[in-house]
C-alpha cells in the first residue's frame, strides 16, 4: 500500500465571527499527549492511496440500503438526481473512490448539474483516513470550477457548498483544509438549521485535527450533536460522531446512535462497522465482533452486487474489520468467531504478497492460533521467513504449550524470542513488531513462572510485559496485542497472596478495558479474599455475562 506523506495540519487558528457558535472552536487545544493511539482505524504509515485500478470496470450500479443523503441535486433529470444522492451517501460512508463514479455518472446525465461536478471536488478531498490526497487535487479543482460556473441559480444553501469547495481546492500545492474549515464553520452559524453544512463543517474541522487527541467542547462536537438531536438517521452524522468521540476518549456519548446505525445503512460495510469502535470503547465485546461479522458480509454482498475497481483502501478497511472481530472475540473467549475471522484473513491478506500493515493486523490470527487450536497443530507449524511471523509463530506455541500446563516449554519460547529481539533479525521485526516481541517474551515468562508456582518470578515477567505494553501506547483501535497485561499482573499478585494490590491493577486495567471479563473474575476472586462478598458477586456476574464460555473455568495462569 501506498504511504502518505506525513501531516502537516495546523489546528484552526482564528476565533468565529460574532454570530457563531462559541469561539473555543476554531482555537480547540488538542492535550498535552499529541497523538492518538498509533492503530487508529488504519496504521498511519500505511494508509492507502485510495486511487482506483487501471483496468476497465463494470459501470456503477444504484444500491440501497446506504444510508441517509441529505443534499439534492440541482436536475430536473431523476436519474442524475438519484445518482447524486448515492454519492453523498457513499461519501458519509468513507468510499469516495465509488462517491466519485456515483458523481459522474450524475454528470453523464446531466451535464449541467452544478452540484454533481461539486460532489466529485467533494469525494476527492482529504478526509479523516485519507491525507493529503495531494494527487486528486488537480481533478477536484476542475470539478469545483466547473460547480462554480454552473451554479448561477443554486440556492443559497447550495452556493455555499460550492463557494466551500471552490476555497478548498484553490490554487496552490495542497488542500487548503484550514481555511476551507474556517469557511464552513462560519456557513454553519449562517445556517444554523442546515444538517449539511453542520456536518459538512464538523467533517472539515476534523480533518485538520491529525492524529491529535481533543479536549470535549470543539465546533465539531457541537454541531454533530446539533444534528444528531435534530436528525438521529443521519449516517454521516453518526460516522463522525464516533470518530470523534474516540478523539475526546468518550465513546459512551455515541452509544445511542452506534446501535442505529448499522440498520440505517446495512449495505455500506464501513458504517456497518464503525460502531465496533464505540462497542469495544465501552466494552460490549460481543457486539463488537457481531457488527464486524456483519460488515464483512456486507462488503462480500456488495462486492458481488456492484463489482467496484478494487483499491488498497476498500482492502484495508476489510482487514481492519476482521482484525477488529477477531480480538473482540479474543477478549471474551469467543473461539469460534476468532478462529472462522482468522480463516477468512489468512487466505486472503497472509502469504508471499503479504505487506507490513496486513502481517501487523495479522498477529491476531496467530493469538486465535495458539490460544484456540489443537497444541499439536500450532506445534506443527514451520517456521515463516519474516522475522515478525517468526516472533508470532514463537508467541503462538508459547501459549498453546502454556494450555497444556508445560512451563518449561513456555519459558524455551521465551528465550527464544528474546534471541530473536537481540539477534541478527531483530531489524526485521520492524518498530511495532519489536514492540510486540518484547511483550510477547514477557508474558510468556510470566506464564512459565505462574505454571511453576514462582508468583514473584511471573509478577516480574508480567509488570515488564505490562509496561513494554504501555510504552508501544498501541491503543483501543483495537490494539496490536489483544489483552491487557496488567489483568496477568494482577492475577500472578493475587496468586501470591497479595488480595488488595490484586484488585488495585484489576480496577485500573478496567478504566481502559471496561467490561473485560477475564479482569472481572480475577476481581471477584480478590474481593472474595478481601471479604467483600456482594462487590465479587457482582464482578462474578458482569464476568459471566461477557464471557463466551464458563469463566470459572479458566485458572489464573491463564488470566
């Protein structure tokens, strides 16, 4: 895949004019800790261009099921009209490469159509995933001139898209996203009741944001709770609303209106999936992995339905939704949808054409390997050429032999790896997969040392694990590694008799991996030991609910 260019946006600089919404926005202060967590939605090096195939495609096809649009097309053509509505609607789903065929083809039929050349300007700019698209700005500057000349007898609404878009892609080497963001916040104190221009303005004021946490309060939240308070069904709302509430770490706010929207527009597989985000923030596991079930099933129907040029950038968000079931399904011990998601990964992104990005997603096919397959067949596998499906495939029989109780086994994988992490290969192992080795070295040491009974020797292992874990900051995307180690770290301390310290690293694991079930047993037996006998009926409860399976079950060496 291709990589982008770095970014290089500034947040918006100047205050709103004196009818527009409170003037923190334009000025919105990101924290002190500058970046989101590294694997948001796709790893940033290796986002894709998005560009379409060279070879000839089928011609676009009206689908429902796409979710809510919004903008009408200024033709008395139905057909253009209802081509330039699936456009909108494809852009509020993140697939601009067919919000751009759906465009043309409105112009195709009527040439004359402001908006239509104004829909193809807008589906070829930078968006949240896609920056800076420097390379579609040639042709988004001719389709907003040609909006401009053609739109003498637009409303003013629709001037005012026009005019935004035209500013946008002006003269010059890149995008102008900031004053372009500047523009449309103005138009929305203009505008207050128009649900377009609002989101529209939320959208662009996101796009100058990075990768950059925020604080609550911005513009963009704002008008997107406007709409959303208006309009529930507005999926594009809805889309950005969760993006950005992963932004300002509030994941519950978008709760509500994640469980709409995949039955507002089941055929659009990224908004199928994009609840996942707010579900696994809030730790509803389960429905995490469910909805990217059904995204990927989306995506396979409406690849066989409209038979779209295939892009990097469709390919990657497919991997980004089965990475994303596959660990929703890891943490609550739902072996059948990790092993039946990890299949479909496999045979489609592992192997000689495998890329960086595709074998780093694809680490939670080895954890669903060692963690659910037979001990013989995860033993059976040979050894990969790459270093970091070498320090997967290590990782993978270390905890497959742990399932069989063989500490000595597991502590030999250990060593491994840590030959592996100082060895010749080690560059090979790439930043994030040495981040990954390092963890995967201690957990297994950990294991070992907790089958062995040595509780101090697996509270080592596992606190060193924990805090190489902290220090790769890999994030709730979901993360590059699938649990939180600080729940093993509790687990080895409760072993060892310490109850209280136990339920401390259990309740701070909680904060940032709510609802994991695992945490929550280990915290019902800590509190048992502490005497407090309804708080661990409750934990044992919350814990029973989440898990796939009878969580009583699973020992502390496996916790």
């Amino acid at each position: 895949m291709a990589a982008l260019a770095s970014r290089k946006i500034a947040l918006l600089a100047a205050a709103l004019g004196a009818t527009a919404l409170p003037a923190e926005g334009a000025g919105d202060a990101a924290f002190s800790r500058p970046e989101l967590p590294e694997a948001y939605c796709l790893l940033p090096q290796d986002q894709p261009s998005g560009g379409t195939a060279a070879a000839p495609a089928p011609p676009p096809v009206l689908i429902d099921g796409l979710g809510f649009a919004g903008i009408g097309a200024d033709s008395a053509n139905a057909e253009a009209r209802a081509w330039f509505a699936q456009g909108v609607r494809l852009i509020w789903a993140f697939d601009e490469a067919e919000g751009i065929r759906a465009f043309r083809e409105a112009q195709r039929l009527d040439p004359n159509c402001a908006l239509c050349f104004f829909g193809e300007a807008w589906a070829r700019g930078p968006t949240i995933n896609l920056q800076p698209r420097t390379e579609e700005l040639e042709a988004a500057r001719t389709a907003a001139q040609r909006a401009v000349a053609l739109g003498g007898n637009l409303s003013a609404r629709d001037r005012v898209l026009v005019e935004g878009m035209a500013l946008r892609t002006r003269p010059g080497a890149a995008f102008s996203n900031g004053p372009y963001a500047r523009f449309m916040e103005r138009a929305a104190a203009r505008f207050p009741d128009d649900d377009v221009i609002a989101v529209m303005a939320a959208d662009a004021g996101m796009v100058t944001w990075g990768n950059r946490r925020q604080r609550e309060g911005t513009v963009a939240q704002r008008l997107l709770e406007r709409v959303l308070a208006r309009n529930q069904d507005h999926s594009g709302a809805i889309h950005f609303y969760i993006h950005l509430t992963d932004w300002i770490d509030r994941q519950e706010l978008a709760e509500r209106y994640a469980d709409r929207l995949g039955r507002i527009a089941p055929a659009a597989s990224h908004l199928v999936h994009m609840p996942s985000h707010t579900f696994y923030g809030v730790g509803r596991y389960r429905d995490a992995a469910a909805v990217n079930v059904a995204a990927i099933a989306a995506d396979a129907a409406y690849e066989s339905r409209v038979r779209p040029p295939p892009t990097d950038y469709r390919s990657g968000l497919l991997a980004h939704n089965m990475h994303f079931a596959i660990e929703s399904a890891l943490v609550r011990g739902d072996a059948a949808t990790a092993l039946a998601v990890s299949a479909q990964y496999r045979a489609r992104y592992l192997g000689e054409r495998s890329n960086s990005r595709t074998r780093l997603l694809g680490s939670a096919t080895w954890y669903t390997l060692g963690l659910h397959r037979p001990v013989g067949e995860v033993m059976a596998v040979a050894a990969p050429g790459n270093a970091l499906e070498r320090a997967l495939r290590l990782y993978a029989r270390g905890e497959a032999q742990a399932r069989q109780g063989d500490a000595a086994a597991v502590r030999a994988e250990a060593a491994a790896l840590a030959a592996l992490r100082t060895g010749t290969d080690a560059p090979g192992l790439g930043r994030r997969g040495s981040a990954l080795a390092e963890i995967f070295q201690h957990v297994l040491e950990g294991r070992a040392a907790m089958l062995a009974g040595d509780f101090d020797a697996a509270e080592a292992g596992y606190r060193a694990a924990m805090d190489a874990q902290r220090a790769a900051d890999f994030g709730s995307d979901p993360p590059l590694y699938w649990y939180s180690v600080r729940r093993s770290l509790a687990a080895a301390m409760l072993a060892g008799g310490d109850a209280r310290g136990a339920r401390e690293q259990l309740r701070a694991s909680l904060r940032h991996w709510p609802n994991d079930p695992l945490a929550l047993y280990a915290l019902s037996l800590a509190e048992r030991r502490l005497g407090n006998a309804a708080a661990a009926e409750r934990a044992l409860a919350a814990a029973r609910a989440g898990w796939a399976g009878d969580v009583t079950a699973v020992p502390l060496a496996r916790i």
